[in-house]
C-alpha cells in the first residue's frame, strides 16, 4: 500500500494570494523516507557529541573510582551500570515516545502538548524513584553474596544515593529531552536521530557526577544516620504525587501500571554489568576499563535506541497497535533482510553500523591523547576492541527489529518496552566483551614476553 503526500504552499502579500506551489511525494511503504546522508548526517553529530560527553563520563568515573566512598563502599561501583543506564531505561524511552508523540501531530497543539510532557515527566520520576530504590536493593544483595558481614550505614547510604541520583538525573534530563523534540519539531529535524544521542550525551556524565558527589556528602555525613533514611522516605512518599500528575494521559496511566516489567529487568540485566566493572576495574591487567565502560556501553546503547525509535515511529504511522504490515510478518527475519534490504528501516541500520568503527576509532584516539600511557595503545587491543563494538551492535540492531515486531504484535508499545531491555543488554554486553579485550589482549603480551624470555635463555653465551 503506498501513500501519496501532497505539499502545498501559498505565498501571500500584503493579505493578497500571490503565487502558490504544489509538490506530491509518493511513498510505497505508507513513510516518506530519508536519504542516506541526509540520514547519516543527523546521527552523526549528535553520536559524536554523545561520545564526548561519555568520554568525559569515562574519565570522570576513573577519577572518582579512587574516592575514599568509593574505595570503601565497593558496592557502588555495581550501581554504576543500571543508574547510568537509567537514561536507557527511562530518559531514552521518553525521547522515543516524545519523538513519536512529534512525528505523528500529537505535539501540535499547545494544551495537547502540555498534557503530554507533564504526564510523561511525572512518569519517569515515579519510576526513577522506583528503579533507584531497587537498583541499590540489587547492588545490595549482589554484593551480600562476597560480603559475609552487613553494615546498615552503607546499606542507607547506597539506598540514598542511588535514589537521589535518579531523580536528580532524571528531571534535568527529563527537561532537556523536552526542550531538544520541541525545537527539533521547530526545525524540522527527525527528533528520532537527534534526541535519544543527546540524552546519552549528557546521561553518563550527570549521572556520574550527581553519584559521585551525593555519595560523598552523605560519606562526609554518615555519622548522621537518619539523613539517609530520611531522604529514601521523602522521595518514596512523593510517587503518589507523581503517579496522580501521570494520570492526565491514559497510554501513560497504561504504562504505569503494566511497563514496570521492562525496566525493572533492563535494571537487572545493567546490574550483571556492574559486577563485571566492580569486580575487574582495580585489576592491573584491565587498567582503563573504568574509561572504556560507558563509551562501549553508550555508544551501543544509542544506536540501537535510534534504530528502535525509528521502527517504532514508523509503524506507529503505518500501521495500528496489533497488526504488523505485510513485509514485517516474520518475527525472526533473516539478517540479511535487517542490514542488507533497500527497506527504509534496513537502509538505517546500515547507516548506524557504518558509524561503529570510525566513531570508536575516534573516541580511542581523543582517550589516548588526554590520558597518554595511562590505557594501553596496542595494535592488539585496538582490533580487538573495534571487533567487540562491532559485534555487539549488530547483536543489538538485529535484536531491535526482532523485539519491536514481538511487541509491536502484542499491542504494546515499543518506545516503553523495547529500549529498556536493548540498553540494559548493551551494558551486559558492552561490559563483558570490553572485559574480554582487555583479558586477551594481556594473556596474548604475556605470551609474547614469555616466548622472547625463553628466546633470550636459549641463546648460548
């Protein structure tokens, strides 16, 4: 089934019609597509920016893994990965949706658009207050199974901490999300390329920042124990106020009370993570994991929200809730069909691959000239790493097409179902295959060292 749109434009002068202009467009797939650089260059910038901004998060995060609150509660280290990766669970599923609400008209109008940011920000403090909370819970219990003594003192600092960072991160993020669709609606740029990049541009870094000083100041404090416990009872004690501001929507009345699932898993997922970093990042043999962690992680993590963004937004103007079109029927399709079609969506993920290695490639030359010997600069682990991303972007691409179609079929939405669980296997994904590279790439120059040691003990005097 193929649309045909029409644009017309009437030019006026002093209140009089003087010319006017018509131009129709017709599309076979019920969207109009985007060229390639059209497409490449919208995502490029903000993927760039993002990946600075990550940076500076991976070098804030080296800097503060050497704290005193962090060198003595280790389990902080573990809540690194799922309140980082809140911006996916949360902050990028709103820029979707927000994305989607502005591609599709629902934004025009003015009272329309107000009840549509302010239930959705209401939305995700509710479950940013939530997810914090059990995001330490995790940690907690995860680091309960190394730890055989229990200390309540740090038990409420990381419960503080981790709610009052998510919140925090949340309403600043939550506000730049709005501000960045609006004007990109303004300008007539693709909110679904520009938002969800901006939002891991500034994510990681705020996160880490906010984690880092509020961690602090209540290790400054921690003689004063009723201040955490308090701050965990005041903002647990303002969900309700959130969840009645939420109600003003009904599909976002429906997520609160059934998308709980997806970010509460995505949560999980993220903390495996953060026992990967916690347990490798002071070990001499992954020196520079603390840098690499949220560059590896975000950059997947943006890609794949991108692509899931798009997806979304174009069945969301195709087709209904439940009914997949015809050339989407396939919930596995082949991997060929996903990057390698003329399918608008197959065109995008072509774009978003091609990006992985040059941006990297970027990212590790920016680390290697501010940070100079301090991360390794082998061949070996420059392939290895490059490999990595590589692989763990197509896993997530072709994961994207795959769990959009699920969801899409069961009537759900894929902006609030999809990226929490993308994001969250990014990080798993991220963090375990960085840990791998940097462990090969060691046992392979211990070997080489080995091999010219027993070299040099041959030679004959």
């Amino acid at each position: 089934m193929g649309v045909t749109q029409l644009n017309l434009e009437f030019r006026f002068q002093d209140k009089k019609l003087r010319g006017f202009s018509c131009e129709l467009v017709r599309s076979r797939y019920g969207v109009f597509p985007e060229r390639v650089l059209t497409t490449a260059c919208q995502i490029l910038v903000p993927i760039l920016l993002s990946g600075l901004g990550m940076i500076t998060a991976g070098l804030v995060l080296n800097t503060v893994q050497h704290w005193p609150v962090f060198v003595e509660v280790k389990d902080l280290l573990t809540l690194v990965p799922p309140l980082v990766g809140l911006k996916g669970n949360l902050e990028m599923t709103l820029a979707s949706r927000l994305s989607t609400a502005a591609n599709t008209g629902q934004i025009d109008d003015p009272q329309e658009q107000h009840r549509v940011i302010g239930s959705n920000l209401a939305l995700v403090q509710v479950q940013a207050t939530i997810v914090g909370l059990l995001a330490a819970v995790a940690a907690l219990l995860l680091g309960a199974v190394s730890s055989e003594e229990v200390d309540f003192a740090k038990m409420g600092l990381l419960c503080a901490s981790s709610v009052l960072t998510a919140f925090l991160a949340s309403l600043a993020l939550g506000i730049l999300m709005v501000c960045i669709v609006i004007g990109a609606r303004k300008f007539r740029v693709n909110p679904d390329n520009i938002a969800t990049p901006i939002a891991a541009s500034l994510g990681d870094l705020i996160t880490l920042s906010i984690l880092a000083l509020v961690s602090s100041f209540f290790y400054r404090h921690k003689d004063s124990w009723y201040l955490t416990l308090l701050v965990c009872v005041v903002f647990v004690a303002l969900t309700p106020v959130w969840g009645i501001m939420a109600k003003q929507s009904p599909p976002i009345m429906k997520i609160l009370k059934f998308g709980w699932f997806p970010i509460i898993l995505a949560m999980v997922i993220s903390s495996f993570g953060g026992i990967i970093l916690s347990k490798t990042v002071s070990e001499p043999q992954y020196q520079g994991m603390a840098i690499f962690t949220p560059i590896i992680c975000g950059v997947g993590g943006n890609l794949v929200a991108i692509q899931t963004s798009r997806i979304s937004t174009y069945l969301h103007i195709w087709s209904t809730p439940g009914v997949l079109p015809l050339w989407m029927k396939k919930f596995w399709p082949n991997p060929c069909s996903t990057f390698c079609s003329s399918e608008i969506n197959s065109m995008s993920a072509r774009v978003l691959l091609f990006l992985v290695i040059p941006g990297h490639l970027i990212f590790f030359l920016v680390i290697y000239l501010i940070e100079g010997h301090s991360v390794t600069s082998s061949k070996t682990f420059v392939v290895l790493y490059l490999l990595a991303s590589l692989i763990q972007v197509t896993i997530l691409l072709y994961l994207a097409e795959v769990m959009v179609r699920v969801t899409w079929h069961q009537a759900l939405d894929p902006d609030s179902h999809c990226i929490p669980y993308l994001t969250g296997l990014g990080d798993l994904l991220g963090t375990g295959l960085l840990a791998l590279c940097f462990l090969l790439d060691w046992l392979l120059r211990s070997k080489a060292e080995l091999d010219s040691l027993s070299e040099l003990v041959s030679v004959p005097p």
